[in-house]
C-alpha cells in the first residue's frame, strides 16, 4: 500500500502493509494538504503517514470524509462534552500523530466517519475537516447574522471561515495577499474589507497580521484566532488593550445541540458547491506528492488547496 511520508530524502511514496485491527476501512479518493502539514514537514521527518484532511469510501462504496481526532471518550474534556479538548487527543491524531489519510487506504473508528450529503461529491469532501474549524471558530465565538466579520488570510482556513460567516448571515470583509485569494474570496461572498468590523478572525498567523487585525476590530470586538502558532503569539498590545479586545482560541471542532461541526461543514459543501470550486486549486495523483508539496508552498503561483488523489 502507498503512503506519504516525510523522509530524511524529504516527501516520499513509501510502501507499507495495509492497516489491520478494528475500525472502519476507508479507501482514500482526496487528501488535501494543510498549512501545518508544510509547517511539520519543515521540522524534520516525521515517522507517520501524512494526512488530516481526506475522504473516501468504505467497501461497500459509502463515500464520507473522516474526522481525523480521536479522542480517549474517558478524560473530564470527553465526559464533559468536549472530546476535541481530549487531554491525549493529541497522542491520536491522523497525519500528526498516527498514521493519515495520504495513502491508497486508512483505518479509522467508526465515530471518525462522516456520512456526505446529497450533492457533495467525495472528490471534494476532502474539505470537510478545515470548513470545520471555520464552522466551530464562528460557533464558539457566538457569531451569527447581522454582525461583522472581517477575516485576515487569504489561504483554506481563511477562504473558508469567509463561506462559515456567509452562511451565518454575515457581512464578510477579507484581507487577502494574493489575486487568486481575492478573487475567491469574492466568489464566496466578500468583500474587500474596510472600516470596524465586531468580530475579526485570524487566519493568517503572522505578526503582520495580528495587528492589521487589531486595526480592523472595533471597541469590545472578538477576535477569532484559527491560525495555528507553534511559538509565541506577538498580539499587538496597546491597540488591544485600549479597545478592549476579546481574544478567543478555537482549537479544531466540536458538537453543538444539532450535531457535530464536521456534519455541519459537510452540508454547507453540499449546499454551495462553489466553495468547492473556489478553493481546491490543484489536484494530483499520490505518485506526485513531492510536486504537490512544492505547489502548496508556492501561493504566489495560485495555489489555495492542494489535494491528493490516490486514484
């Protein structure tokens, strides 16, 4: 069986033998590549199989996208309700900690699958996870229709925390450095983003960007960080304190009284196949792995979503 790994020759196609034990076997149709994949990969090789974002199809041809947390189901997060805060969660994590979705095939556990709607083709569901952590972001923040959103990052997390505030009835501004990233941006429903805005989210990561977000946030606004820091967070602190900013972390995604996020994504796909469209640039056969990193690097070429096809 196939499967991408970072080696110390860099990102390979390594063969190994398919996953055995229980759980749910998933023949892997996309897998996209993250931001934090580049970020690790850039750490030095890594002794997993990569891949947190991907769709599939179970033996029985079943297509669903997978929730790559598992969480232990028995720690004070899990038996509270939240099991994306698991006090080992981390320790399971496909692609970061596991084995992942990059491959021909992965076993996962049943509670891992999420069932696709009615027109969300399983080539695309790939985007069910990252949409998530846009859905759960604007969920955890309480933003809902009538507010304003500005988001600052053009890339996936970004483009798709623009798609999670459309669809919460939000007016929707975007800070975004590449044309590709506009023009998306503007396909999904926003606009350039100007004046105060009552909740600005972070998708960017950079010191640049936090303070063009503290700009861009009126007094007493939320800011919704999605960006994920591997160091200290340089949150810029006089604008913050004189406007009374409220900063509020959002780590993966969770459940809510009508279900999971990952559910909620999956239908917000199936209702507007244009975030879809908008956001995977490029798509590439497993074999291809290396240029297919080497793309997801390059934003200044287009690239938004690179995803990986097993075939």
């Amino acid at each position: 069986m196939r499967t991408i790994r970072n080696t110390e020759a860099g990102i390979e196609v390594v063969d190994v033998a398919p996953p055995e034990g229980d759980g749910a076997r998933v023949r892997i149709r996309a897998s996209g590549i993250c931001g934090s994949d580049l970020m690790m990969i850039g750490m030095g090789p890594i002794p997993v199989t990569l891949g947190h974002e991907s769709s599939g199809e179970l033996p029985d041809g079943t297509p669903v996208a997978i929730d790559p947390s598992q969480p232990c189901g028995t720690c004070d997060q899990c038996s509270s309700g939240r099991p994306h805060l698991c006090r080992t969660g981390a320790q399971r994590t496909l692609g970061v900690s596991i084995d992942g979705g990059m491959a021909d095939e992965v076993l996962v556990p049943p509670n891992a699958l999420v069932p696709l709607p009615h027109g969300l083709g399983v080539e695309d569901a790939c985007l069910v996870e990252p949409l998530a952590v846009g859905v759960h972001g604007l969920r955890i923040a309480g933003v809902d229709g009538g507010a304003r959103v500005a988001v600052v990052g053009g890339g996936t997390i970004g483009l798709l925390a623009v798609a999670a505030a459309v669809a919460a009835g939000c007016e929707v501004g975007l800070v975004a450095r590449h044309e590709r990233q506009v023009a998306a941006g503007e396909a999904l429903g926003a606009s350039a983003a100007e004046g105060e805005y009552d909740v600005v989210v972070d998708a960017a990561g950079s010191e640049t960007a936090l303070r063009r977000v503290a700009e861009l946030s009126c007094p007493g606004a939320t800011v919704v960080v999605l960006s994920t820091h591997f160091g200290l967070v340089p949150v810029p602190g006089i604008a913050s304190l004189m406007k009374e900013l409220r900063y509020q972390w959002a780590y993966t995604y969770g459940a809510h009284a009508g279900g999971r996020d990952v559910d909620t994504a999956a239908m917000m796909l199936a209702r507007r196949p244009e975030i879809a469209r908008e956001v995977i640039t490029h798509r590439f056969p497993l074999e291809d792995a290396r240029e297919a990193f080497r793309v997801a690097a390059d934003r200044a070429s287009g690239a938004i979503k690179v995803v990986l096809e097993p075939g």
